[in-house]
C-alpha cells in the first residue's frame, strides 16, 4: 500500500490538494490495516485521514530547499525506466 505514497515536497506546481488527499488516505489505510473500514470505524478513519492531510500541508508548508523544483514527468519518467529496468518493459 504505502509504496503508492508520492514524493509532494519541491515540485512545481506545487501538490494538489487532492494528492496530500490520497498520500493521507494511504497512510491511514497501512497503519489501520484496512483498506475500507467497517462502518463501525468510517468515522474515526476519515477523521485520522483529515489529521494526516492537515499534517501533511502543515509539513510541505514549512519545508525549504535550495534544489531547483522537480518537473512531474521528468520524475514519472525515471519512475518508469526504474519500473522496466526492475520489473521488465511492458
């Protein structure tokens, strides 16, 4: 699951609102070990994963770096030439 969570810090544009989202969602679903939680559960998971986002902006917000920002498809391209190199070309 958590290998699904992206790199959001230093990227231009800056990470969606729906990214820090799912990086949230990813963290909560590893570390509760549930996928979907049981209804019993929805609202104590949707409120760790509203935490999680809040932390997370919290976090991208106070970052530095001197690095130039990364270009998305520059990095989803060495992604997949990792991917090929690892796993075979598709």
């Amino acid at each position: 699951m958590c290998r699904n969570i992206r790199v959001l810090h230093n990227f231009e544009p800056p990470a969606t609102e729906d990214e820090v989202r799912a990086a949230a969602v990813q963290y909560v679903r590893k570390v509760s070990g549930a996928a979907r939680p049981s209804a019993a559960n929805q609202e104590a998971f949707d409120a760790a994963v509203e935490a999680v986002a809040e932390a997370t902006r919290v976090l991208l917000e106070s970052l530095v770096t001197n690095a130039p920002p990364r270009d998305r498809e520059v990095e989803a391209a060495k992604a997949r030439e990792r991917s090929a190199a690892r796993f075979g070309p598709r």
